[in-house]
C-alpha cells in the first residue's frame, strides 16, 4: 500500500499543488504516469479527471485512490475534450485552495521526471511552461511533420497573438491558483492546441509572469494518439480569429485616444 506523505507544507515556496491528469481511454498508461509522479514530486497530490472511459480507465484510477490518499478522481459523463476536462480540474482544485495546479498528459509524453524543474521555476512566476522550444529540450520520436506541424504552429501563434513564448502549444504546465483566479475561464471553450494557445494569451493579457522550462517530449508508446486533423484546424481558425479580435480592439482604442486627445486640443 502506498504511504500518504505529510503534505501539510506543500511544494516548498509554492504550496499545495495539485496535478491534473486528464482521461480518455488510457487504462494502459494511467497507473505508470500516476506512480511516477508520486515517486518524482512526493509532496504534490494528483486529481486523475477521467471522462468516462470504455476501457476501465476510471476504475483503474479508484483504485488508485483507494490505496494512496494522494490520488483523487473525477468521473465525468462522457467525452467532452481535454480542454473542459482541465477546465473542470481547474475548479475542482480552487474550491479546495490548493496554490497551484499542473497540467500532465496522461500518455507519458510529459515526463513526470521534469516536474521538480517546473515547479521550481514556479516560486517566481505564475504560470510555467514544459517547453519543447527553448535551449536545452529533447523531443524524441516525433515523426518530422509532427516536428514542423509544431514548430511552424507556435510560430504563427506567436506572431498573430504577440505572446512571447516558444511553446504556446505545449501542455505540461504550473498555473498559480491566484492567476486561474484572474482569467476569465468561463468563457474558454477551445480544445486541443488552441487551449493551451488560449490560456497563453489569456494569461499574458492578464500580465501574467510566464516562464518556460525545457522539458524532454517524448511521443506515447502504448495506446492512441488524441490528435487529428480537426484539432489542427480548431487551433488554426481560433488563433486567427483571436488575432483579428485584439488588431480590431488595439485600433478602435486608438481612434479613441486619437478623437479625446482631438477633443481637448486648445
């Protein structure tokens, strides 16, 4: 039986941490990644959000949970996305005040490894990023057009939307509770790519400290990748019109400025 940690005191210099873990079909994965975590970054605890999984996924987490006090679970009714699956970890952890909450692929894409780096990095900002593009990051078993799909994604989205990451795509992250709190997630309703993109731009709007630290990606090696061409094309029409919105919002608060400063000439 696993042994609950004394986990009164937190992440030293960031809290109670919780990690969310989000679920579909991932029976093969999900004791490994949950295991690695425990052993990699004892002190945190780990929220399995599961969406009603045909393959028992759900019933692999409660057990789980049965015998670590660390592991929780979320049954939710039914496939939604990974976006609502965070969202709904997102406030399953604020109405139980943890400080911080982690995003972490249930795949074994995101290495549990790299979190102790992550939430390092998090004592002296509020959001962090388990970069893919930034010196010193690994992404190993990426076929080249997942490697240029990426590199050229990130690009766009930097360029459109002015967010100065290198991996706005990337979803192994450290979001300070106080910073979920300032964003205006009820209005999110992207998936996929664009989630991750939108809650980049959400935060630096919000003036978010956003830092990245290079992880190392590694492609899963048991089960069914999520990804498709319709999640590509989401993230392509969602940024796009996200760019269009804050050019149009940037000009008419100029022409504003422009017509009061008018008025009040001598």
């Amino acid at each position: 039986m696993a042994q609950r940690t004394d986990i009164r005191a937190g992440v030293p210099g960031v809290g109670r941490v919780l990690v969310v873990i989000p679920t579909y079909n991932e029976a093969d994965n999900v004791a490994a990644i949950v295991r690695r975590v425990r052993q990699a970054a004892p002190q945190v605890e780990i929220l399995v959000a599961d969406d009603n999984s045909p393959d028992g996924t759900g019933a692999v987490a409660e057990e789980m949970a049965r015998v670590d006090g660390q592991v929780h679970v979320l049954h939710r009714d039914g496939k939604q996305g990974l976006g609502a699956a965070y969202l709904a970890g997102f406030a399953w952890a604020r109405q139980r005040a943890y400080d911080a909450v982690v995003e972490m692929d249930a795949d074994g894409s995101h290495a549990p490894e790299d979190l102790p780096a992550l939430l390092r990095a998090a004592r002296d900002a509020d959001v962090v990023i388990g970069s893919r593009w930034t010196p010193g990051a690994r992404v190993v078993n990426w076929p080249l057009r997942r490697l240029v799909l990426s590199r050229c994604g990130n690009l766009y989205a930097r360029l459109a939307l002015g967010v100065p990451v290198a991996d706005a795509t990337g979803g192994y992250r450290v979001y300070r509770s106080t910073v979920l709190d300032a964003l205006e997630l009820e209005s999110v309703c992207s998936q996929g790519y664009s989630f991750q993109v939108e809650l980049s731009r959400l935060a630096h709007r919000a003036g978010a400290r956003i830092v990245e630290v290079p992880i190392t990606f590694a492609e899963r090696e048991r089960g069914a990748s999520k990804m498709s061409p319709l999640i590509v094309a989401e993230a392509l029409w969602r940024i796009t019109g996200w760019a269009v919105r804050d050019r149009r919002t940037a000009m008419r608060r100029g022409w504003r400025a422009v017509t009061v400063g008018q008025a009040r000439w001598p």
